[in-house]
C-alpha cells in the first residue's frame, strides 16, 4: 500500500532511521523511487478490483472500443516512461522496481518468489534506486554554480518604485 508520504510501504521503512544508525535508503534514491511510483499511478496500471458503474466507460465498452481509446493522454505518455525507463534500467533491477513501486508487493514476497536468500531484495533495490536515481539527475549532493549572475524579466525598475538597490 503506498503510504502518504508517495512511496511503497517497502520503500518507506527502509528509508528510516533506526537505533542511531542511518537509514539504509538515501534521500536521493527515496526521491527516485516517489517519481517511480507517481508515474505508476498516472500510468494507472493497477488492476481494478471493483466493478465501475461509469455510464461512459459501460457504453464504450460494450461498443467494442479498443482499451487505448480508454486511457487518458497523461496515463499513454506515462506508459512510454514507463517503456523508456524499464529500456535503460538493467532487467533485474527493473524487474524489482516494477514489482515494489508499481505493484506494491513486499521484499520478503519477492525474495521468495526468485529465490533469492533473505534480506538480498533490498540490496538489489538499493542499486536499482541508484540506477533510478542517475536516470532522473537526482545525486546525492546538490552541485551547483557557486554564484550565478542575477537575472530580472524587467527591463528596468519602474519609476515609482524609486532607484533600484544596491547589491
């Protein structure tokens, strides 16, 4: 279940701070996996499970529209980041992502399911978080100009406004 802070249960309690040693998650890589999983939800690839009583949506299907008709113009362009993205992670590690940010399942479930020895999911996630994460532009550390030269879409100071102030 995606918490109210945008991320996968999964996701948020590796992102915690415990007993006075850092948080297994870095805020970068955090940040990453919260637009993962927006572009999941926009996407809206998760399976409905109740019954929709939209007259619209009934009325469409029972014409035989296609599904792709069906989706907004935001969920198709989230689709093809989606595709971009899992094009340009490695398989395992997208494979990872798409289950804990787009289908909210737990490490534990998919350890299981591979066959992977415990506690080696969130290492696998922690990597392709960092992939993620360079994908995005996110890093660590901000970096920056030192000093960039003021700008103003004013031309130049109103009069009424008196002379403009000295830097």
């Amino acid at each position: 279940m995606v918490e109210h802070n945008g991320l996968p249960e999964a996701i948020s309690r590796l992102g915690l701070a415990r007993g006075g040693e850092a948080a297994f998650l870095e805020p970068h890589q955090l940040e990453a996996a919260r637009r993962l999983t927006r572009t999941f939800e926009r996407a809206r690839l998760s399976q409905r499970v109740t019954m929709s009583y939209d007259a619209a949506r009934v009325a469409r299907s029972s014409k035989g529209a296609s599904a792709q008709s069906d989706i907004s113009a935001s969920a198709a362009d989230a689709r093809e980041q989606l595709a971009g993205l899992g094009r340009q992670v490695p398989r395992e590690c997208w494979d990872i992502l798409f289950d804990i940010c787009g289908l909210d399942l737990g490490l534990q479930e998919l350890e299981a399911a591979r066959g992977w020895p415990r506690r080696s999911g969130k290492l696998v996630l922690r990597i392709a978080l960092s992939h993620l994460a360079a994908l995005y532009g996110i890093t660590a550390i901000a970096e920056g100009r030192e000093r960039a030269e003021q700008r103003s879409w004013l031309e130049q100071r109103a009069p009424m406004f008196g002379p403009a102030p000295r830097s």
